[in-house]
C-alpha cells in the first residue's frame, strides 16, 4: 500500500517533464553564477530530445540527478522547466553567451573540468 502510493507520487514528480531537455545542457558555476551551455550531454539524443539512458541515467552519468528541492535550490534548471514553473524568486541559469568569449573558451576546451564546478540533471 505504502510502496504503491510512492510509486504514484513519483510517477506524478516525473509526468511533471515535458521532455524539452532544456536542462541536458552542461552547466557551469562561474563568480557564483549558474551558466547553461550549448553542449549536450553526451546521452542527449538531439533528435528525440530524450535521454538515450534514462532509466540508468544516475548510474552513467555521476553528474545526473533526480529532481527534487535541492536541485530546484541550486537554480541549475532552465526558466521553461515545469519543475521551477511558480516557483517564486527563481533564478534560473543565464546563458555562458553572456560570458566573455576568452571565459567560453577556456571552458570548451577543459568541460570535463569546469571553471568552478558542473551539474547535470537527466
Ligand atoms: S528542463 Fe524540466 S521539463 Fe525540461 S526536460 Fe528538464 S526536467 Fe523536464
């Protein structure tokens, strides 16, 4: 009876997606601030714009988390997010195109090791 009622609730937190992969994009924490990148996690498919892993996707991917409130907390998700949709005083990432070109460079050429710090989400 628990059991069932946990998997509802999750099923419920997950039908909240809308499958746009806004938040698959690599994330960088540059002067305190969240940036979104252009670079795709590596099991994007930018095609379907679905995760190629999904239901592994914590285990191939360390970066990739469930959401929950601390992941809305860190404002690592996109504006369009139906997870941060109401929610109040939101912040969501800029672009890394508002970053200085010599700043995008020197992190496309070392993403595996960000300026300050990544996260990744689904
Ligand atoms: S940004 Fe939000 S709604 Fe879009 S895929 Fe990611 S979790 Fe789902």
């Amino acid at each position: 009876m628990v059991k069932s009622k946990l998997l509802r609730q999750r099923r419920q937190h997950e039908e909240r997606c809308k499958r746009c992969a806004g938040c698959c994009y690599e994330k960088i924490i540059y002067r305190g601030r969240v940036y979104i990148t252009d670079i795709p996690c590596q099991f994007l498919d930018l095609e379907t714009r679905l995760c190629r892993v999904y239901s592994r996707r914590c285990h191939e991917n360390p970066h990739c988390t469930v959401v929950d409130a601390a992941v809305i907390a860190a404002a690592v998700l996109p504006a369009q997010c139906a997870y941060v949709s109401g929610v109040r005083h939101y912040r969501p990432p800029r672009s890394w195109l508002e970053l200085p070109a010599r700043v995008r460079k020197k992190i496309t050429g070392a993403i595996t090791v960000p300026l300050e710090g990544s996260v990744r989400k689904k």
